[in-house]
C-alpha cells in the first residue's frame, strides 16, 4: 500500500526519507484557523497544555482523514505541531515583528513543543497519538538579542511553530530540552515509525 504525506513540511518529508520510506505529499486544503478556534472554544476551561494537546492532535486527524477520502487504498500520515508557552498557544508567525516578540517571550523560559501524529487507510483512523518535549531557551541577553535578529534576516523563523527549528540556527537559542528531538522538529520518527511497521 502507498504512503501520503499530508504535508507540505520540508522537515517531515527529511524525516520519513531518512527511514527509507517511499511516500508522495499531498498537502490536505482544511481550514486550520476554524479548527483552532473550535477546539479552543471546546477545551476553554482544561489548561494550556490540555488545549496544544488537543489542538495538534485534532488538526493532524483532520489533514490525514480529508486526503485519505480522496485517495482510498493509501496509508495517509498527517501531523501538526504548536508550541505552548505562558498560557499560550504559539504557532506560526504572522510577520517579522510577531516571530521577534514570539522568541523574545520564550528567552530565559521551559515551553513545550507538542506533535501529533494520524494515520488514516481508506477514510479510517488506524492510530492518533501526540508527543511534547520540553525546550528551555537562554536567557535574554545581549547575545540573545544578536542571534534573534539574525535568525529572523534568514526568513527561517517564518514557517514555524514557535518562530524556530530546532534543526537551524533557532538551535543557537536553545539550551536544553527533555523528551524527542524529532517532536520539536515536527515529526516523531521514532515513534511513527514503530506504528507504521505493520502496514509496510
């Protein structure tokens, strides 16, 4: 059976082809804005963490159920990431100014990063799971200051969760995490592929 991608992620692609994978992508056209909103709304009274819990995983589920009604007879994969910090869901920046103040919130502070993972066959969830790692950044500083701005002039911050990629130069902000590096990277290999070993 193939394998979809239900991503346009560069850094998932790297990941399932480092396993020796074959797949294709196709990116899943959802409405992310309106599920945010829903499952917010539904999980208003659970805690920050309950709602990026509840947030990727609804979202990755959504991405793989919409192409696998399209493309029967596949193994689709989708999977999100966000970034939960402060009492705050953090995903992608909207601009520059907004990834500058999304890293400047993070410095000297623990947040979590948490990716969900869905596997759909034929229209039908096979497995839904979620991984979160904790990351802690360095505190602010002068040196901080430099590598922010000079991170956000490579535009890397920009497809992002949480406006960094642990994989880039967002590392150099990065002094220790707990838990799966490939959580924070957007996809936890390890993990997947484990799940993914009896339909390949």
């Amino acid at each position: 059976m193939n394998i979809i991608l239900a991503s346009k992620s560069p850094r998932r692609k790297e990941l399932l082809e480092m396993c020796n994978i074959s797949f294709e992508t196709l990116v899943s056209d959802i409405d992310e804005k309106e599920i945010e909103k829903k499952i917010l709304k539904e999980k208003k009274d659970d805690n920050i963490y309950a709602q990026a819990d509840s947030l990727t995983a609804s979202l990755a589920y959504n991405k793989a159920k919409i192409v696998s009604l399209r493309n029967p007879n596949h193994i689709v994969i989708g999977s999100d990431t966000v970034v939960a910090s402060d009492l705050k869901i953090l995903g992608k920046p909207l601009n520059e100014s907004d990834a500058y103040q999304t890293l400047l919130q993070l410095c000297g502070k623990v947040h979590r990063v948490y990716t969900a993972v869905s596997l759909f066959i034929n229209g039908e969830e096979e497995f839904t799971f979620t991984n979160y790692t904790e990351v802690e950044f360095f505190k602010y500083d002068e040196d901080m200051e430099n590598i922010i701005r000079e991170y956000i002039k490579t535009a890397s911050p920009m497809d992002k969760a949480g406006a960094y990629g642990i994989q880039d130069m967002g590392s150099l902000l990065i002094k220790e995490i707990k838990g799966d590096y490939y959580t924070v990277m957007g996809l936890p290999i390890s993990r997947l592929y484990r799940k993914l070993l009896p339909y390949i």
